[in-house]
C-alpha cells in the first residue's frame, strides 16, 4: 500500500477564484482510493480579477511579471492553508490559471511560475502538465479523464461544468474526452452584468424565456460537429459564444434561459448510448448547482440516462482533486495524459517538478 498526500490547485477559466484541496491517495490491490481532506476556495480581488483578465493583452515583460508574481501568490496562499490546518502534505500539484490554448499552434500557456510557488510554499511543486503532449501533437486538454478512468469508473460519463464544460467516457477499451462548449465563463459573465457573481440555483436563467435566434447562433459553430479529439480556448470562447451574446439585444434573463439551453442541447449531442440499460452521468463543477441548468440536462437526455450531482465537496473540487492526482501519476513517472483523449503521438507523463 502506498499513499500521497498533496495540495491540488485549480484555477478556471470563470474567473470565480483557486480552489485549494488537502487529498489522500492510497494505491491498495491494484486500485486508487482518494479522500478530500481539507479544501477552501479563495476568491479573487477585483485586481486580481483585473490582472488576469487583461493577462492575453499584456506585453512579454509584462507577462513574465505576472506569472512570478501569481506564481508567489499561489505559494502564500498554500502556505497559509498548511498554517491553518497545521499539515505538511507531500508536494503542490497546480494547473494554473489559462491565459493561451491554441494548440494547434504549439501555444498553451497556464500563469503561476512553480519555480516561484516552491519558494513561496516551501514544498516541491509539479505544473505545466500541457506542454508536453501538445509537443507530442496533442491538445494539452482535456486533463482531468486519466482521474475519472482510476477514481470515477463508477460512471459512464463525467462531466464537469466548469468555465469550460467537459465530457470524458470509455468506449470500446479507450477513454475518450473533448470540450463541450462554454459554460460558466458565459453564464457568470451574464450574472456579473445584473451586479451577481452568478445567477444562484439558476433563478435568473428560469424566469426567462427561450430566443431561438441567439439559441441557434450559439449551436452554428463548426466546433459542435467536429469529431474528437478537440479542446476550447478562453479566445475561442470570446471570439464565438461571448460575442454572440454581446451583440444580441434581449434581456439578461433571456440569455441566461438560452445560454443554459445551448450548453444542454451541446451535452445531450455529445453523449452517445455506450450500452443497454440507463446510462450514469456525473455532474460536478460550478455550473451543477444551477439547478435550472441541470434540470434542463436531465430533460434533454431523457430517461435512457440517469443524471447525478454527487456530494458539494466533489461538486466544487473534483478538478482541484484530480490535478492533484496527476501530480501523483507524475511524481511515480507514470502516464497522465492519454493519447485516446488527446490525440498526441502516445500517451505520456506530463508536468514539471520544482523543489524548494
């Protein structure tokens, strides 16, 4: 029996904040355990809000600047954490915060220098899990389906509604998993013009009612019928969906009801019937507890799929978790990036480490 215990930080492309999770790894008889020990998310200033949101507008040096200094925030932030619940974990697993992912240009870049991190948490550090497979050819994302391959094989698909959403599934012997479509970074973008951080359970979304114009112009996108492996970008997203919305003249709450149609219509699309008998889908990220959004997922797929919203921790730190357990792949030197999602020469172990 061996086990890990590790830091993992996520940061989404939202903008809602770093989730921080404490989590145990056991590898017992061939299989992994995890438990969520501890977890806390830090919600971003306005100037850190600020700061990353015109981070893809900022010159070289400029950039450089901010990757140390979010990089040495990051590192406090873990520090005090560790102070808080008096622990000392192993090592840091962080995705950072995504500024590029344009993969098909060899570009992918996530701001929060571990060289810094280190110094700042005083504990080895493993980042920049991309790099390595867009070397090879692949997408640098999704990330997360090697975690529901060894941690969630309980269901038939994973998806989590994060800025991004995403769906990752095994179907005949491989795991295959690809970007949905936006998600939060349209419905929170939505919410933050009435002054809301988000539209709570969705309440927002539900008093509106359907624009089938803007529904279809949200759908038209190639993206929705290319086949996998494909990923999404924040500059793809603000180039597609956000402007759709921007240039659209109904009312907030009428695209908060459209937008939650499209990201449901874009869920049921992606899911294929893998076998007989009701199909286990797990819900998890920001946009689960929308409920307008999920009830609306639910209708969409119908009875052949049974929709499930597991417990909040996992809800809100399912990717905090799973980074956290690429770091444990990484540290043994084993695979955590899989060809079957990515489309990379082969599957492959990916991450720098730093240490203190």
């Amino acid at each position: 029996m061996e086990t890990y215990h590790v830091i993992g930080l996520m940061s989404g492309t939202s903008l809602d904040g770093v989730d921080i999770a404490l989590c145990r790894f056991t590898y017992k008889n061939e299989n992994w355990i995890y438990n969520i020990l501890h977890t806390t998310t830090l919600i971003y200033s306005d100037a850190w809000i600020d700061s990353l949101r015109g981070a893809e507008t900022a010159s070289a040096r400029e950039l450089i600047a901010l990757d140390h200094t979010y990089g040495a925030y990051l590192g406090q932030q873990v520090q005090a954490f560790l102070q808080q619940h008096a622990i000392r974990p192993d090592f840091v697993a962080s995705h950072g915060h995504t500024i590029f992912h344009q993969p098909e240009q060899h570009v992918s870049f996530q701001l929060g220098n571990g060289a810094y991190l280190a110094a700042n948490a005083q504990l080895p550090v493993v980042c920049d899990f991309r790099t390595l497979d867009i070397a090879l050819g692949g997408q640098g994302a999704p990330l997360v389906p090697i975690g529901d391959e060894l941690l969630f094989s309980a269901y038939d698909f994973c998806i989590n509604l994060g800025g991004i959403a995403n769906v990752s599934y095994a179907q005949n012997g491989q795991r295959l998993a690809f970007d949905i479509s936006a998600c939060n970074m349209l419905l929170n973008t939505l919410a933050n013009s009435l002054g809301m951080p988000y539209d709570e359970d969705g309440q927002t979304a539900r008093s509106g009612a359907l624009l089938p114009d803007l529904l279809h112009a949200l759908n038209a996108p190639l993206y929705f019928q290319q086949a996998p492996p494909k990923s999404l970008g924040k500059e793809w997203v603000l180039a597609n969906s956000l402007q759709q919305l921007a240039a659209h003249p109904g009312t907030v709450a009428d695209k908060l009801h459209t937008v939650c149609h499209h990201i449901a219509q874009q869920v049921k699309q992606a899911l294929p019937v893998l076998h007989q008998g009701q199909q286990r889908v797990l819900l998890t990220g920001g946009g689960a507890f929308n409920l307008y959004l999920t009830e609306l997922i639910g209708q969409y797929l119908g009875s052949a799929y049974r929709v499930e919203v597991p417990e909040p921790e996992v809800v809100s730190f399912k990717e905090a978790l799973i980074f956290a357990f690429l770091g444990v792949l990484r540290w043994r030197g084993e695979h955590n990036c899989l060809r079957s999602v990515t489309g990379a020469a082969h599957d492959n172990c990916g991450g720098a480490i730093y240490l203190p």
